[in-house]
C-alpha cells in the first residue's frame, strides 16, 4: 500500500452470528456519505451450513470478507454492530431498499442498500491477447535469501537478434506488501503502465514484493526500505545480465521512488522516473500528510513533527520507525543519473509542494532533468476531486494517459 494513515473504516472487525434464514439473502451496496468521503459499503448476507453469514466490503479502501456481529435479522430488518470501532448499522426494508443508519463514534449517517453489487470498471487494465512478448522470471537477493517473482515485458516488435536494444525499467511499488502490479482497489497502475511503455519501445520487469505473491523469503514485517532496497537491486543486476536491453533505470512510486534514489546514490540505476517520491524526511512528511487530510476533511491542522513521532513510537512498526527517521537528501544530492520527477497538486500523501523543489535543489542542474506537477492528479496520479484515499476506488481511471506519455517520451529520450 502507499505511505498513508489509514481510515478507521478497513477496521470493520465483528464476530459473525448466524441466523437459518432470511427474505435479504445475497448482497446489497450503497454508498456511505460522510462529509467529503463518500465510501461504497457492500454487505453480504449468505447461506453457510443452514445459517445466515453477514459480512461487509470496503472497496474503496480494499478490505474484503469482514464480519459483523448480528444483533437482529427478520425478512425485513437487520441490525449488526462492529464492536471494535463502535460501529452499527440498522436498517429496514422499504420499497425494496434496506434504508438505514450507519453510526460510529457518537455520528451517524444515512445508508441506503440496494441489491446486488456495484459494477467496479477499470478501462486501462490491459487485456490479452497483448502485441508483445512476456516472460515469467525470478531473481534472487542472496544477501537476504530471497526469490522475487516477476513478470518481465519485452516491447512490441522485439527482436533479440537486433543489433538496436531497447530500454528496460525495473518497477519498484510504494509501502506495504504489494503484488507486481501494485494492485490497489482494483486499480493495476504497474501492469497499465509496463503495457504502455511496451506499446512504445520499452521494456519492464515488474515483480511480487518480498514474501508476497508468488516471491518467497525474506521477513516482510520487519523489514525497511533498506531491505527492500536490496531486493530491487538485485532485480537491476538480473536485467543487465541477461544483456538485452541498452539503458537499465527504475520506476519507483511513493516508498518505490526514495528507494530508486537510494540505488541511483550507489551508482545501480542508468535513470530515475520518480512517481510521487519522498524527497524530505519521513516524520516532516507524515506530519504534512496529516495536516493536509485533515484539512480537507474539515477538521484543524495540528500534527507536528514531534506529536508524529510519539504517535509513531505508540505503534512499535519496525518500518515506520526507521521511515519517520530516514532522511533522503543526502542520497538525492548523491544522485548522478537523469531525473523524472513528477507529482500531482492533489496529492495529500506526498505533497507536491513539500518535496518537487526539494528535487530541484538538490539535484545536480541538468538538461536531462525533468521536473513536473500535474493538475488535479491525486497520489495515484488519477484525475480527482479531493484527493482523498477514498476516492482511489471509486475513480475508474487507473493513470493519467498524460503521465504515461510523459513517462515514455522521456525515457526514449535519454541517449
């Protein structure tokens, strides 16, 4: 997942309780307003073992399958509570829609449900059959005893007895374990954007994050973005030695692109396309990144540095303390490769205001630089409204096609 707090809604933790039947058997949806969230909530009433299981779906924040403990259900009615965040929700059936009221924390919100589940469309996601050729592969980080999984995507037309070789990118996700495609609400960003770059000449590996998916090894839990560090370097040694492709570089988003920094300040990568980059220290941008959250949820903007780093000391998370302490100037001044440095105005994770002239000044002056802030792009660098987390699912695109040709002509312009 990106570098974000999360909302209190994936939470939805209950007990389910089971009832034999009921007339709102199947799966109702609606969406919850809360000010300027709006969240899809989808709750499924279904038949196990002679009973009736309730649970519920967040998909705008990706969370699946949670249970609710059931208070009351009839033919008509229905009321279950999520004990650990003071959560309930009662409703009855009226003109074939359960009109109710979702309540948490002393605030309630009107909930309708309609049946049935919301169409979730996401028009970039490539569909096969693809113009270009995919190899499945695996490399091996031997300091850490790790195999990464990944798939690598050769360009259109490639031809492997070309005297001509293409550029290839390694793809390297943002926090949280994440599969190859950075899945995140349905949303695919590195599978859209490796079938655009192969669309136009260049190559890409992405790949499962450490004990993720189909990559095996590693401790995920306790590990840092130095560990991770490793992981895509050792992704960047696999494509040189397979002596196919000219320029070798990273694509890195959010945590992904201060990683790119560190192995562009080791002399690892020939190019970096930094997507939504850390370019200050982690408790200065989280601080940031709660203030702006706040502010855009109506609430005041009181987060400092030192009150984030005791919320972060409460939590004991092996990553997030080394993050809230890491500070990566030194290696964006240590930088020598050209740079694509790109943020969007919405985003409230990482500050386009806060770290795209931190980029500018530290790095070396050069006409391969490029720096860039998109208008209205939020943290996913989709077309949104607010900005907010919430909006990520319901948005259907994936990524600005902007960006993505900005992306391309800009490594294919590097010689």
């Amino acid at each position: 997942m990106t570098i974000t707090l999360l909302l209190a809604f994936i939470a939805l933790v209950g007990q389910a309780q089971v009832q034999s039947t009921t007339a709102l058997l199947g799966s109702w949806s609606g969406k919850l307003n809360a000010g300027v969230m709006a969240l899809t909530l989808v709750m499924h009433l279904e038949q196990a073992d002679g009973y009736v299981v309730v649970t519920f779906d967040s998909p705008d924040q990706n969370a699946k399958g949670i249970s609710a403990y059931k208070e009351y259900l009839s033919d008509d009615s229905i009321a279950v509570k999520m004990e650990m965040i003071g959560a309930t929700y009662r409703a009855r059936l009226k003109e074939g829609k359960l009109d109710g009221t979702f309540s948490q924390n002393g605030f309630s919100f009107p909930l309708i449900l309609t049946r049935g589940v919301p169409e979730v469309k996401r028009p970039q996601r490539p569909q096969p059959p693809y113009p270009y050729m995919t190899e499945e592969v695996s490399f091996r980080n031997e300091a850490d005893s790790v195999t990464l999984a990944g798939t690598l995507t050769y360009p259109v037309g490639y031809d492997r007895s070309a005297k001509r070789k293409p550029p290839v990118v390694i793809m390297i996700t943002g926090s949280g374990p994440q599969n190859r495609d950075e899945e995140l609400m349905n949303h695919a960003p590195f599978h859209v954007i490796a079938d655009y770059l192969a669309r136009q000449g260049i190559a890409s590996l992405r790949y499962d994050d450490r004990a993720t998916g189909a990559s095996v090894g590693g401790d995920f839990k306790n590990a840092t973005s130095e560990d991770f560090m490793r992981d895509a370097s050792a992704g960047l040694d696999f494509l040189r030695g397979k002596k196919a492709f000219s320029k070798v570089g990273c694509i890195g988003h959010s945590e992904g692109g201060l990683i790119a920094f560190m192995l562009a300040a080791r002399g690892k990568t020939d190019f970096i396309v930094s997507l939504a980059g850390p370019a200050v220290k982690g408790d200065t941008l989280l601080a940031a990144q709660n203030n702006r959250i706040m502010q855009l949820m109506g609430q005041p903007a009181i987060m400092t540095t030192e009150t984030m780093r005791k919320t972060v000391d409460a939590q004991n998370d092996v990553w997030l303390t080394w993050f809230i302490n890491y500070d990566p100037t030194e290696n964006i001044r240590k930088s020598r490769c050209p740079v694509f440095a790109l943020n969007g105005d919405h985003d409230c994770q990482v500050l386009s205001s806060q770290n795209l002239p931190v980029f500018k000044r530290l790095l070396k002056p050069s006409g391969k630089n490029l720096f860039k802030e998109y208008p209205s792009l939020n943290h996913l660098f989709q077309h949104c409204t607010t900005g907010l987390v919430a909006e990520y699912g319901q948005i259907e695109e994936t990524i600005s096609p902007e960006v993505l040709s900005d992306i391309a002509q800009w490594i294919n312009g590097l010689k």
